[in-house]
C-alpha cells in the first residue's frame, strides 16, 4: 500500500520554481493551492507571508537560515501551533567555503598583495602567515560551523567549537577530538584563539557578543571572520580595534549597518575584507534550498523529525 501524498503549497502567490515542485513531488507531496495544504513551502520574505495560514496548515518551511526578520514581524508567534522550519544547514558548505576564503586571505595577507602595484617581497614577508599549528574558535557549531571543521582540519588547525550546550560536535570529516566549548564559557576562550569564525544565530542574547573586551582579549595577529550576520559583532568595536592595530583583521560577509553605506570607515581600513553578503548566491543556494526541501517534505510525509526546527522560546 503506497503512502498518502501530502498537499503542500509553494508560495505566497506566482507560479513555483521547477526545483521546489520536483523536490515537493520526489518528497512525496504534491503541489496545491494553500487552502488545501498541510505544509507552505514560503519562497518570500515576511512582508509577503499570508496575514492568516487556513487552520489546516501543520507546517511551514522558510526560506532562511536566519529567521529573526520572520520574529520580528511576529510570523511565528502568531502561529504557535505550527511548526516553523529554517534553511539552516541547506547552504552550509557554501558559506563554510567562503569563511575558509576569507580567513585563508586574511591569514596569507592577501588584500594588501591585491592592491600591490610593485614588487613588495621583503615588506610583506614578516606578515604572511599560515593557518598550520593555529587554533580556529568556530562561534556557532550548528551548519555552518560543522561544515567548516572538516575544512580546518587538514590544514593543521586546533578547532575550538563553541555551541549552546557544550555537547560534542559530530557530523562527517569531523574527529571526536574537537574541543567543543558551551556559550557561556565562551569569555575563557578569547585569550586562547588564533582566529575567529562568527557562525552563530542572531537572536537578542548573541548581539555584540564580539565587542570590544573580546577583541582586546585577542592576539594581535588575529583575524575575526563573520558570516553569520552583522550584529553579532560591535561594529564601532570592530573598526577601533582595527584602526589601533588590537587584532590583525577582519574578513566579513555580513556587516552592521547591512547594506554597509558608501563612505563608511570599514571600506576604507586596509586590514577589513568586505563581501557584500554574497556567500551563498542564488545560482548556488537554488539547488542545495531545492533538496532541503525535498528533505523535509519526506521527513513530514513519514512523521519524522524535521530539519532545522525553530524554537519560538531561542528565538532560531
């Protein structure tokens, strides 16, 4: 006897993407209209989500990894008998790689031998380093932090992964012998880090929670890399403490403000690398959101555990 196919809606309104319709289908789903859903798969933002979900709606998949734009316009309190799901881990290895880009370019001094126009061997000599014999702390061990261990490790890197619980970080490529670290004893840690990896959730406990007792408490060789979002990092902090020279750099994706103005002082510091939150383009986040969802649509269909639940009580 063959499984009932769920209804699931993609929307709010348009014609679906052919991937989320495949990855609805091949999940064992089929597409219709909202009224007769069980599960939304949204493809917009929160200004577009539907004011009211039909009382037959048990669960909707956002599109995002980071979800505090949907709390904030209240989305997911006004729902509290449905269960949420993010992207978080879809894009992982896209925004893992990226954090490896930046913090490899950061580390081997590389903006500065971008803007070179002449032959600098011996002054930038002394300042070429190596990621071999470091200790990279990943703040945030979920997705993208579990996707960046296995990156580090055969580069000769000591990773300190810092998570909510202090559990121990498990996934694929990635050894027991990682130290993992609970947030709040994440103050000890400072002293010990090479280099850092932001890749934790923007929620109201986790804003400036790199400020400036963090970065003083760095190396002055260290760089701080964010690809989690801009607020999680002082960024008056940041900029004073890369003007005087208190940590080496900064390689950032995510910036606050975001979109980062023209004629801000980060875009004029030579020790900061600005990506404008381009980690995960749509030519690549498409695809790996498209068997996210297929993932999940199974999952739902057979009364499983979904990937990347929401807690309305954390905030992510």
């Amino acid at each position: 006897m063959s499984e009932p196919v769920v209804p699931v809606a993609i929307g709010p309104s348009g014609p679906a993407p052919t991937l989320l319709e495949r990855a609805v289908v091949d999940g064992g789903g089929k597409v219709t209209d909202l009224a007769e859903a069980r599960a939304l798969i949204s493809v917009g933002g929160p200004d577009g989500f539907p004011a009211d979900l039909p009382s037959g709606v048990e669960w909707v998949q956002l599109p995002a990894a980071g979800v505090e734009d949907w709390f904030a316009a209240g989305i997911i309190q006004r729902h509290p008998h449905v269960r949420f799901t993010s992207a978080a881990g879809a894009y992982a290895a896209s925004v893992a790689e990226h954090a490896l880009a930046l913090l490899l370019a950061g580390v081997r001094y590389l903006p500065e031998h971008l803007r070179a126009d002449r032959w600098r061997q011996q002054e930038f000599f002394p300042h070429v380093g190596s990621l071999r014999g470091k200790t990279v702390t990943i703040v945030g061990a979920g997705g993208i932090g579990r996707a960046l261990v296995p990156m580090l490790i055969p580069l000769g890197v000591h990773v300190i992964a810092v998570n909510r619980s202090g559990r121990p970080v498990a996934g694929p490529g990635i050894p027991e012998s990682v130290e993992t670290v609970a947030a709040d004893q994440l103050s000890k840690v400072w002293a010990r880090t090479d280099h850092v990896v932001i890749a934790a959730p923007a929620t109201a406990q986790t804003r400036h929670l790199v400020g400036a007792d963090a970065l003083a408490r760095l190396k002055p060789a260290s760089w701080v890399v964010n690809v989690a979002r801009g607020s999680l990092i002082d960024t008056e902090a940041l900029v004073a403490a890369l003007s005087s020279g208190t940590i080496a750099g900064a390689g950032l994706d995510v910036t606050d403000p975001e979109p980062l103005p023209q004629g801000h002082p980060l875009w004029s510091l030579p020790n900061a690398i600005i990506t404008p939150h381009d980690s995960n383009p749509p030519q690549l986040r498409v695809a790996a959101w498209a068997d996210h969802v297929g993932e999940n649509v199974r999952r739902f269909a057979a009364g499983r555990d979904l990937l990347a639940p929401v807690d309305p009580v954390r905030g992510y």
